[in-house]
C-alpha cells in the first residue's frame, strides 16, 4: 500500500501524534531502529492531486509537521514524498539510520530560524539591477558594468547578513548562507528557548535603506542536518 511520509523523529521522543493526516487518513507509525516515521495512506489513488484539492492537502500536511515539531526535533519530507509501502520505507530508513540518528541527537533542542535577504522590489538578479536604476527605457550598459553592479549589490547583501550574524551571536549555534535569485537566505540554528531573544536582537540592526530583510521561523534544522 502507497505511503505518504510526513518527517522522522528519534522512537525515544515523546510524540502526541494527530489522529489523521491528508484527506483525513489516519496517522501510522513505522519503525526501524532508532527511527520514527509517521505516515499515512494517501487520500486518494488520483496522482496528482486535483489542483482544487492540492492546496488543501499541501495545509493538511503541514498542519501534521508542525504539531509533530512543537514537541520534539524532526527530519521533514517535502510534499508530496510517496513510497510504495512499508518495505521501501524500512529500506530508507536502514538506508539513513547513522545520518538521520546523529542530526537528531545534535539537533534535539535546536530550531531554525530564515532571513531572506534582498533589496526592496526584486524578484531576480535582473530586478535588482533594475530597481536600483542601473538598466532603464534608455540606459543599456555593456556586459562588464552589468556583472559589477551585480557583484557590487551582492556584496553589499553580504555586508549586511555579516552585520545580522554579528548582533544574534551569541544566540546562535550555528549559521549557513545560500544565494537565489532574489538575493541571499540566511539560515541560524537556535535553541527553542532562546527564538524570542533572538528575535529581539535581530530589530535592533539598522540595514541599508534599500534593503528588505524578511525573517520567518522556527522551523526544522534542515539546513544543519549535515555538519559542514
């Protein structure tokens, strides 16, 4: 039977798992080792989804994720991940048992928090070139100047994360950066106890008028399940 997994915790974790899932199935448990995943029979054998029912199934997923992390650090599959059934699971599980034990030990009181850095009005490298003036209806700079206002942006998002990972230091327990085309995603791995003192120190950094700084969390480590 086809298997929708939702996340994997360690089978030491006290969980108060929801009833049902997507679709209203109800929430199993499989077990291999030291592992827990929790699943349930999709709602329906249609692949894919209605897109007036995807929406919803997509909330209904989530819904399950985040009451399951509320108590206790978990490994979250993306939506929709289908396994064939229990053997495949257990295969992955066996698989992943050294990696996936290890980031949940380290990881056990540890949440992520996101800052998504860019400037204000872009959705792309091209943006925000262009929301800085640099390509107009008349203007057309070569190739070079381009790629060096570019950089020069880059460096100046750079600037700014380095001032954001400066003032929650001493909150944080670890810290990662990823370009995109919108700018630069920041990712710090804190301590639940310590997500409203982290939050406080973030609005104290001024950042450059041009800039937009979004954060959002907690969510699961993702980012830190492997050590750099």
């Amino acid at each position: 039977m086809t298997l929708l997994a939702y996340c994997v915790t360690k089978t030491s974790a006290v969980v108060d798992a929801p009833l049902t899932g997507v679709g209203g199935s109800p929430i199993q448990s499989v077990e291999h080792g030291d592992l827990r995943c929790l699943v349930s029979p999709p709602s329906t054998e249609d692949s894919p989804l209605p897109a007036s029912q995807l929406r919803d199934a997509a909330l209904a997923f989530h819904r399950v994720i985040d009451k399951i992390f509320d108590q206790t650090a978990i490994i979250p599959f993306r939506f929709p991940t289908l396994l064939s059934g229990e053997t495949e699971l257990i295969a992955y599980l066996a698989e992943h048992l050294v990696e996936y034990r290890a980031a949940l030990t380290r990881l056990r009181d540890m949440v992520q928090m996101e800052i998504r850095l860019q400037f204000k009005g872009s959705t792309s490298n091209r943006g925000i070139a262009e929301s800085s003036g640099v390509l107009g209806a008349e203007a057309k700079p070569s190739g070079t100047a381009y790629l060096q206002k570019i950089s020069a942006q880059h460096e100046k998002l750079d600037v700014a994360a380095k001032e954001l990972r400066q003032a929650c230091l001493s909150f944080t327990k670890g810290w990662r950066q990823r370009d995109s085309s919108e700018g630069i995603r920041c990712f710090a791995l804190v301590e639940r106890g310590s997500v409203g003192r982290f939050q406080t120190e973030l609005r104290t950094v001024g950042i450059e008028p041009d800039l937009d700084a979004r954060l959002s969390g907690p969510w699961p480590a993702s980012q830190f399940l492997k050590e750099e």
